[in-house]
C-alpha cells in the first residue's frame, strides 16, 4: 500500500471531525458533539500557531490523521510538538500509516530548530498504541497527566 503523507487542507475537514469522533468512542467511550468538533478542526485549521493536520492518504483516501501542537518549553528554550488526535481508518491499521505520519512529523521537526521534543499521550491499557511508539524510538516519562476544565468549557 503507498501512503502519502501530506499537510491538511479545509477540504479534509469534515473526515478529520469524523476521525476525531471515532476516536473519542473508540478510545473512551465518549461521544463528541458534531458541530464542537467541526469548528474546532476547522479553527485550528486556520491558526497554524496554534498547531497543524498531517493526513495519510492512499488511492486518492484519506487513510489517518494526526494533530500536532506546540508546547513552549523554558527549560530547553524550544517547543515541544505533542502529537494528538491520531486515528487510522481501522481497515488500514497495522499497514504503516502511523509509521508514515510519525516519521513526516520526525523530519518536519527536524528541519525546524527551535523543536526540542515530541511527545504525546496514550490512554494506560492501550498497550498496541505503546508499542508502536516504542517500536517508533519514543521513550515513556515518569509524567502523569492532570487537567480540569475551565468554566468556558463546562
């Protein structure tokens, strides 16, 4: 299977919503709002300060996605890239698609020398997942995950 790595557009805006979705029931059992998860692809989607879609296609498919967002570290005077919201079509899994959006992250960090880092989350029993990013060179850290939502968000 050729995949093909290539930056998100407005038009892929609606299968990213789709994906991030599928995702969320899939990973959490959560079902997202539609219409949230619409204007919140597409408003990143137009502040790329704020981060960017890299999309897997193969045969003309949208195949996967992931998102990238930047995270300013002082002590390394650089930003860490946190990859989110990753999902593969589930007929394409286990096929390099991940693989294939890692390694363009990887060299798109590279080129850019104020990246110090990538790094992202994973649910704790997603063992699969974990593997892959060990497979992929990446490292668990002794971090755990807290957050809580802001009244703008309730």
């Amino acid at each position: 299977m050729e995949i093909i790595v290539r930056a998100a557009t407005d038009t892929d805006a609606t299968t990213i919503a789709q994906f991030n979705r599928a995702m969320a029931q899939e990973t959490e059992h959560k079902t997202l709002d539609e219409g949230t998860v619409n204007a919140g692809v597409r408003g990143l989607l137009t502040r790329p300060d704020y981060g960017f879609y890299l999309v897997a296609e193969s045969e003309g498919r949208v195949i996967g996605c992931l998102l990238v967002t930047f995270e300013w570290s002082d002590w390394r005077n650089g930003l860490f890239w946190w990859i989110q919201s990753v999902y593969v079509r589930p007929e394409a899994r286990r096929r390099g698609v991940f693989r294939a959006l890692y390694r363009a992250v990887e060299a798109k960090a590279d080129e850019n020398e104020n990246v110090c880092g990538l790094r992202l989350y994973v649910e704790r029993d997603n063992a699969a997942a974990q593997e892959t990013y060990r497979a992929l060179g990446m490292e668990e850290t002794a971090y755990r995950l807290f957050e809580t939502e802001c009244m703008g968000q309730k």
